[in-house]
C-alpha cells in the first residue's frame, strides 16, 4: 500500500515534535494490519521515538497481549469503544510509551458493518475514542484510517 505525501508530512510533524518533547509513540492495529507501523518506520529517525506495536487482528491477541477485556468483547464486540481503548492503554502499558494509537474496524468486503472504524489515542493524560463510517472498498478503508489515525495522534500530541 503506498502513502499519500500528506501522510507522510503529518508522520514528519509527529516525529519532530515527539523528538523535541522527548516523546515515545506505540500502536496497536487491528483493521490497518501492521499499515500504521509501516508509515511510521519509513521516515528516517522513526526509531527515536516509535517502540513498535502489535498487530492485534484476532480476539486472542487484543487479550492476552493487549489485556482487553474478553467480557468486553463478548458484550460488545471487538468493534467498540471499550475495546479500541483497552487496545491503546494496553500497548501504551506494555511498551510504555507516552503515546499509543489504536485501531479496530469492519475493511470488509464482507458484513453489514464495513467501514465502521474506531480509533483510540492513549496519552498519560486521557484516551480519546473515536468512531467513523469510512466508505470504498477494504483498500481505501484502511487508507481513510491510517490517514485519520495520525492526523488525531497529531492533534493530541501538540497539546
């Protein structure tokens, strides 16, 4: 999958001002696939503030590497709220970072709920939770998802 060159501008900005902060960046990916990871390690310098991640497609690993809740996502699917921000806080957690993104979706192209997306970012200071309805086919989803992921992880860590 290629990155637009404004993806790669916001990662650009995200590093410079977690290097400045002296700042740490993990993620944990369920519907983006490792893609997240990907545009983060191809700007140079990546490796002074991104610790790695997880990428978290099945149930049992959210669980047992991410530490979310398996009532959680029996009572509300891994598609949820609490579930994107159990995946932040547990990476955030488990590779301790100041920062962590999280993402967790319906790519399809199969499902009554393709496009449904929810992205998480964990800060010391809060986890903020959001829910898009991205439309296209699995390709562009993914696209729409990486691209809103760090366009709010950018938001959050200029705070």
């Amino acid at each position: 999958m290629s990155f637009s060159a404004r993806d790669q501008l916001i990662i650009q900005q995200i590093g410079r001002i977690l290097i400045s902060k002296t700042q740490t960046l993990s993620v944990a990916e369920s519907c983006t696939g490792g893609q997240i990871s990907s545009i983060i390690t191809s700007v140079s310098g990546s490796s002074d503030y991104f610790r790695g991640g997880v990428i978290a497609y099945s149930n049992q690993v959210k669980i047992n590497q991410l530490g979310v809740s398996v009532n959680d996502i029996e009572r509300d699917s891994a598609v949820s709220r609490k579930v994107a921000g159990q995946m932040a806080e547990g990476i955030k957690n488990k590779l301790q970072t100041n920062f962590a993104i999280s993402t967790t979706g319906y790519a399809g192209p199969k499902g009554e709920k393709v496009g449904q997306v929810l992205i998480a970012i964990a800060s010391s200071k809060k986890t903020v939770i959001n829910e898009y309805f991205f439309e296209g086919k699995r390709q562009k989803i993914i696209k729409q998802t990486v691209a809103k992921a760090l366009t709010l992880l950018l938001g959050e860590i200029k705070n």
